[in-house]
C-alpha cells in the first residue's frame, strides 16, 4: 500500500456525514399504527448488522412510549440474519403502561419471517439510592489513534475487507491493543476496552442518543472472547453472530461526546462466547451496562 494510500484510508473512517446517515437510518418510517419500516445502508456486507437492528427496533418500541419516559433496559435475541437488499418491518406490541413504567415488545420481520425480537421497558424519572464501580484508569482517547490508522499501519491484507473499510459513524480508539494487532493470547485478564463516540453533533433528544450507543455497543463487544485467545475476525478462521443482546441504562449521557467501552468475557464453551461491557462517560459516571452471548466458532 503505498503512502497516500494509507493516509486515505487513515482519514476515511470518519465524519459528520457518516454519523447523519446513520441517523437517517434510525429514523423509522411509520406505515401504520405501531408499524414501523426501516433500510439498510446501500453498502451493507451480506447480513445487517446486529446494532443496526437492535437500535431500530429500539427507535420502534420508544416511538410509541410518552416523551417522560427513558428506556432503562432491553433485553434481545437475534433470530435470523437480516437481508439488507429488503426493507425490515418492526411490529410493536404496547405489553403495558403502567404508572411508572411502560413496557414493549419489538419484533423485527423479513420476508414473512422473524429475524429479531426486542423487549425494552421505559420508567419516569425518579430518585433513589447511588453507587457505581469506579472507571478504569486509562489514556485519554485523543491520544490514541483512530481505526483507521490502526486498520492503514497493519501489513495483513486480510483485514482490509468490506467491513471495516465501511466509513463508521462511530470514532473508535483502542486503548487495549487488540488480537490483531498484537497477535497473542491475552490470557483469562485479557479485556478489551476502547473509547467511542458519535463522530459528529447529534441533536438534544434522548432516545437518538440511546439508541446511537445500542448501535455502537454491538461493535468490538465479542473482540473480548477473542482476545482471551489471541484470535480476530478476518485473520484467522472465526465464524461469529451475535445470539442475544441485552442493556441496562443507568444514566444519562451523550452518545456524541466520548465514552469508554469495557470488555471482558468470563466464559466460552459449546461453540458460544460470553462478553459483559461496562459503559463509563468520559467524566466518570457509569452510564450502561451491555451482555451479549455470540456464536463463535474457530476453525481449523
């Protein structure tokens, strides 16, 4: 790759116009009462991506929920591999609305068929008790580089695919080398932990903020089962797909200012892996908590 070549590659991954179709890509059509319609982007790989579903469906469930009330969890399975040549339909189910909570149902279809389902339940503002675990201590995140200078200074070729030469709405710095670059077992402390955020302004509404890091959360997550076993995407003969996928909101944030993402997986076993992610804003606060299981399989 010659020089220019990598200087381009360097700056691509990045952008306010990337960040702005991905927030037309949330904004869900509504053909009928609690039916929504969602696309995919034209460059999509062979599947839709995990995040992208489950941050629609989520945009669905929160769309028929009043302005007062946050989303504080959601729980969900992927069920078939979503075709991005086709629209997806997101039927919402109103399971109840309570005096403080409200709760929904999601189930995402194609070609008469389920490929996703979510359950999110929305609460009132209220007060209560207080603590969190304190954020590791780590690099500030403008001291990192970006992927796209970690993706133009690597010398394997089989990490230049469709993926992750995609332009992402999502700026993401490693602050733990990951498996491909360093190509070792991490062994049972190994985690993996990058800063992100929106890579660009996002406007002052809760629910696009949420559902911008539920985007985001399904990337790098199951990069901490491979880094126990010095293994990635690409590199190496991995299959993967996410299986579930569940969230806790504990506080408010902003998707578009940074936030540090960390990983770590306690187990893998019959062909799954297992990855639990805290969600720390910049400042500190603990603000979400991710566990998501994932087929993986490790070929020969």
């Amino acid at each position: 790759m010659t020089e220019t070549s990598r200087e381009s590659l360097a700056g691509m991954l990045a952008g306010q116009p990337v960040l702005d179709r991905l927030v037309t890509l949330l904004d869900l059509e509504k053909i009928e009462e609690n039916i929504f319609r969602g696309y995919s982007p034209a460059h999509s790989p062979v599947r839709v991506f995990g995040g992208q579903v489950a941050g629609q469906a989520l945009v669905a469930a929160g769309r028929t929920v009043p302005a007062d009330r946050r989303v504080h969890s959601l729980h969900s399975y992927f069920i078939r591999g979503g075709d991005p040549s086709v629209p997806i339909v997101y039927e919402v189910d109103r399971i109840r609305d309570g005096r403080s909570f409200t709760t929904r149902r999601v189930v995402a279809i194609q070609h008469g068929k389920a490929i996703f389902s979510l359950s999110a339940s929305f609460q009132l503002d209220e007060q209560g008790i207080e603590h969190q675990d304190p954020m590791p201590d780590v690099p500030e995140p403008e001291s990192l580089p970006t992927f796209g200078q970690l993706l133009a200074d690597t010398a394997d070729p089989k990490m230049f695919n469709a993926w992750n030469t995609t332009p992402k709405p999502i700026d993401v710095r490693y602050v733990s080398e990951p498996a491909w670059v360093s190509r070792s077992k991490g062994g049972r402390d190994a985690r993996n932990q990058v800063w992100m955020r929106a890579d660009g302004k996002l406007a002052d509404d809760d629910l696009l903020h949420v559902c911008v890091v539920a985007f985001a959360s399904d990337m790098t997550l199951l990069d901490s089962v491979l880094a126990r076993h010095g293994v990635y995407w690409g590199t190496d003969k991995v299959l993967g797909a996410s299986l579930d996928h569940a969230m806790w909101f504990h506080r408010r944030f902003r998707a578009d200012e940074w936030f540090l993402y960390d990983c770590a997986s306690p187990s893998a076993s019959g062909a799954r892996g297992m990855a639990t992610g805290r969600i720390f804003s910049q400042s500190g606060e603990l603000v979400a908590t991710v566990v998501q299981e994932g087929l993986l399989r490790v070929l020969d």
